[in-house]
C-alpha cells in the first residue's frame, strides 16, 4: 500500500488567489463593461533588456553549429555566468565571493522551497509574519508544522510579527529557533533592514548555531545608501546564512527563468552527534542529484545583464518600475491613506480605512474603482488590515488605477 506523505494534509487550501480570482470573475459577470486594472500580482510588464535578447539570439545561433552547440551543463551554473554574480554582485560591493559559491537555478521560489531538504525534520522554523508563503508551505510539506491553529499560525512555527508598531522590524526570537526565514527588500510589506538591524540577526545565528535563509530577490530596487543590498556585507554573515537572488523582478526573466542562490563554504549545519557539515557541499549534492541545470541560452542572456548595456538597461526598467511605486505610494496617501513601502521596494503596503478588513477593502477597492490588488491577510495573521499594491503594471495603467482611486473610492 502506497500512504500518501500525510504532511500534505496540513496544508492551508489555496484560499487567497482562488478566492480573488473567484471574486474578480463574479464582478465580471455582474460588470461585463468594467475595465479592470490588475496591481495584485508580482509580475513584470516590460520586456527582456535589448542586451539580453541580443545575447540570447546569439547563443540560439551558437545552438544550431555542432562546434558550439552545447548539451548538458554543470548542474550548478556555468562559470562564465557565476564569476560575473560574484564579481558584479557581490565583489563591487566589498563582499568576497568564489564563484563556486553561486548557485544557478531557475528560480528563487524553487531554491527557498528546495532548500529546507538539506535540515532534519526537527529543525524549529521561524517566520516573518506576514511572509511569502512559500517559505511556510516546503515546510509544511516536510513536516515540520504540526497543524493550524485556530488563530491560523501553525503550532511549530515560531511566528515574527513585522506591523506598523515595530515599524515591520522583528523582534528576535524569543526562543531557540533553527532556521530563519528573512525576505528585504520585503514582500508583501516593503520593509528593509538597515545593517545595525540585520547585524542582530547574523549575531543570534551564530549564538544559536542558526540559519538564515536570507531572500534578496529584490535587492536591486534598493534605493537608500545605507540599506545594505546583501547580508554577506554584515561580518560573521558567510558562518550562518545562505542567500537567494533572481533575475525574475530585476531583468525581466519572470518567464525565461534564472536566478542564484549563494553557499559561502563557511556556512554550517550539524549531524545527532553534533559534527559540522558544510552547507556548501551538501547543496551541491543535493543539485547534482536534483537539478539539471538552467539551459546555455538562458545563462547567456543573465550572463548579459552585467554589460555595460545591460546594467543600464536593467537600471532604466527598475527606475520606471520605482516611478510606478511613486505614483501610488502619492496617490494614496493624497485620499488620507497610511501607505508603507514603495521607496526600496516595488510592493506598496497599505493600511486598511478604520472599520475595514483586508476583504472588505478588496471588495471596497473592486467594487468601487475596478482596481485589484491582494489582500494582507493571505500573506498571514499579521497582515490583516492591510493590502498590496504592486508597481510592475505598466505606467498607463498604473496612472489611471491611482485616479480611479482618488476619484471614486469613498473613503
């Protein structure tokens, strides 16, 4: 008899996006007229860099000749692409990095799923709440949860509240926790750590021999100086985090796939008995065995991001990006709106009207100015009474959503 991985059981039903589609389809059928305008979901809108696409035509090209054609890759990245990671990305920023340290992969979603595989089903979890919910479900599916209370947290999980009233700064764990999930740039909130911030963190992680999977996807749209884009600029940072990059929100590769994760050979986990093992290795392993590897033509396109062309192509994109996050994050807060984020970040966070829910202000939001964003609460229990914007509309859109809002929503 083959039982079922009952762990999958715990898992909280895929309520907020089946729920808004569900809501946003009965408003069309009841408004067939209406022109809705789509700020929920984080993807992009622009396309590919021109350098990019250039770059990926000529390695289609070197596709076709059988002196250049390339099958099977290294699973974890080829060199040309990683060396310009470190180098680009961390080296430019005073942080060594070797370039077998970077991790190629299709996707930082995947990589912060996968990597829970490497710790022991033990292992106590603490979350940022609100949080991406991927960094809940892998671990749900692991078992490492326990069931859902009715509170909606899950009793194993140790639970980070990040609100308005600790300015979306956690507070550290009040007991001993094994891995940490962080996310700034944040989503949903926007939130970002300054280095006196994220320096408690690294030092509770070498007190309590912890991890913390650090997510930086959006790294890039960090526009405050004294915000550090990498956890690795904090000293003692290489013992006790990994991090996780894309180029999904920063070039555009929502749809082409790319994106590293980083495994400093410092960093450790313990076996029962408590020997040390190197994170690094054991990635590897897991990767070799896993994963195939992202293909030649994608590596080359990424691999072009690091021009000259490409770097400021990518930095027009992320300024008309942050232009948009501009633009609602004002608007809003012309109608009296308490609206957070959208200065380092792309996600607008905002503070429900007094008396309205994050449902309610949905609905309010749909109903009254056609405009569709996503409701905190689906990010956790802390997220409720706010509500996510996102500035990866396109600036048309973008325009007429906030002066639908300012024009129509009554408040």
């Amino acid at each position: 008899m083959a039982h079922i991985n009952e762990s999958y059981f715990n898992l909280k039903g895929s309520y907020l996006f089946s729920e808004i589609a569900r809501r946003v389809k009965a408003f069309g059928k009841a408004h067939p007229d209406a022109k809705l305008i789509r700020l929920g979901i984080g993807d992009v809108t622009k396309p590919l860099p021109p350098a990019v696409i250039e770059a990926l035509h000529a390695a289609v090209d070197e596709m076709a000749s059988a002196e250049s054609f390339k099958g099977y890759g290294p699973e974890t990245g080829y060199e040309f692409l990683a060396e310009k990671v470190a180098e680009h990305d961390y080296g430019s920023r005073g942080v060594k990095m070797a370039a077998d340290e970077v991790f190629i992969s299709d996707g930082a979603k995947s990589d912060t799923a996968n990597f829970q595989e490497l710790f022991a089903q033990d292992c106590t979890v603490a979350l940022t709440d609100p949080v991406y919910p991927v960094y809940v479900d892998s671990n749900v599916m692991a078992g490492r949860s326990g069931e859902m209370n009715e509170n909606g947290r899950y009793e194993r999980f140790v639970y980070l509240p990040c609100t308005a009233e600790n300015g979306f700064n956690p507070a550290l764990p009040d007991r001993h926790v094994d891995l940490i999930y962080l996310c700034y740039p944040n989503n949903p909130t926007g939130a970002v750590l300054t280095r006196d911030e994220l320096k408690k963190w690294v030092d509770y992680a070498r007190e309590q021999k912890a991890v913390i999977l650090y997510d930086a996807a959006y790294e890039a749209y960090i526009r405050d100086p004294e915000v550090p884009h990498s956890i690795f600029e904090i000293e003692g940072a290489r013992e006790v985090a990994i991090e996780f990059r894309s180029f999904s929100k920063t070039a555009g590769f929502t749809g082409t796939r790319c994106a590293f994760t980083v495994v400093p050979k410092e960093a450790q986990a313990y076996g029962r008995n408590g020997e040390a093992h190197g994170l690094n290795a054991l990635w590897f392993r897991r990767q070799s065995t896993k994963f195939n590897g992202v293909p030649y033509i994608i590596q080359k396109g990424a691999a072009a991001v690091y021009t000259e062309a490409g770097q400021a192509q990518v930095r027009g994109m992320i300024g008309d990006y942050m232009e948009n996050a501009r633009i609602i994050r004002e608007g809003l807060e012309s109608v009296g709106l308490n609206v957070f984020g959208g200065r380092n970040a792309p996600y607008i966070w905002v503070k429900t009207p007094e008396g309205i829910d994050s449902w309610g202000f949905f609905d309010k939001l749909l109903n009254e100015a056609h405009v569709v964003g996503t409701p905190g609460s689906g990010f956790g229990p802390s997220g409720e009474g706010y509500f996510r914007l996102t500035a990866f509309g396109r600036r048309d859109q973008t325009e007429e959503a906030v002066e639908r809002i300012r024009t129509r929503l009554n408040l």
